[in-house]
C-alpha cells in the first residue's frame, strides 16, 4: 500500500464539500451548540479564522484516510466501500471517542449528537466522493 496513490483530487473534492457541509449544518444548529459548549455569541471571537484553518486540514486529512483505507480494506474504491468504511471508521473510532470525552467532561449529549452527526456526514460525505472518483 502506497501512501500517496490516492486520488488527490477526490481528497480535495470531499474537503471542499465537507467544509461546506460544516458551514450549513453549524449555521442552522448554531443556538443548541453554543448552549451545547457553554458560550454565547458574544464569546466567539469574531475575526479569528484559526478554527476554520484548523477544520480544513483535519477534514482533508479525514478525506485523505478514507480515499487510503477504502481500496485497503474493501479491495476496490467505489461509492458503496466508501460509504461503508466512513461508516465504520465513525462508529469504531470517532463516535467512540466522542463518547468517551463527553462523558468525562460533563458535556451534554445533546452536543455529542450535534458534534457526531457532523462528523458521521463528514465521513460519509468522503466515502461518497471518494467512491464516486473511483
């Protein structure tokens, strides 16, 4: 297995639209999140752009495992495999973690809900995209 046969352009593809994605689906459950973390608006500091450079590099990191794995553990790159393997690597790794932290950190569930159905589109949407560029 070779780390850098991947496609690329699928990897930057399913960043883009994962990124995308996050800006929707944070914007419409902006309020139950914010209660989720304990902030306000007016705790967010407005112009500081580090969250969003930090969120593409993991999302493209995210992408580029899923356009890694699929081909390893499935034998072929199609829309079913990646779906299958985003689906996988959620619930055997992320959700499992999310969990794991909430619990300890007294977060409430509600947050894990919002937070990991995110992150469960975010792997779905990789394994679609990767899948779909073959």
């Amino acid at each position: 297995m070779s780390h850098f046969a991947v496609n690329w352009l699928a990897v930057i593809v399913a960043t883009i639209v994962s990124f995308g994605f996050g800006a929707g689906w944070y914007t419409l459950l902006s309020k139950p999140w914010l209660a989720g973390i304990g902030k306000k608006v007016e705790d967010m500091k407005q112009g500081d752009y580090t969250p969003f450079i930090w969120s593409a590099i993991v999302l493209f990191v995210m992408a580029y495992f899923i356009a890694l794995l699929t081909p390893a553990l499935t034998g072929a790159i199609n829309v079913g495999n990646g779906l299958l393997v985003g689906a996988h690597m959620w619930v055997g790794f992320v959700l499992t973690a999310m969990i794991l932290n909430h619990r300890y950190e007294g977060r409430p569930w509600s947050l894990t809900a919002i937070n990991g159905g995110y992150l469960l589109a975010v792997l779905l949407i990789d394994g679609l995209v990767i899948g779909l560029f073959g």
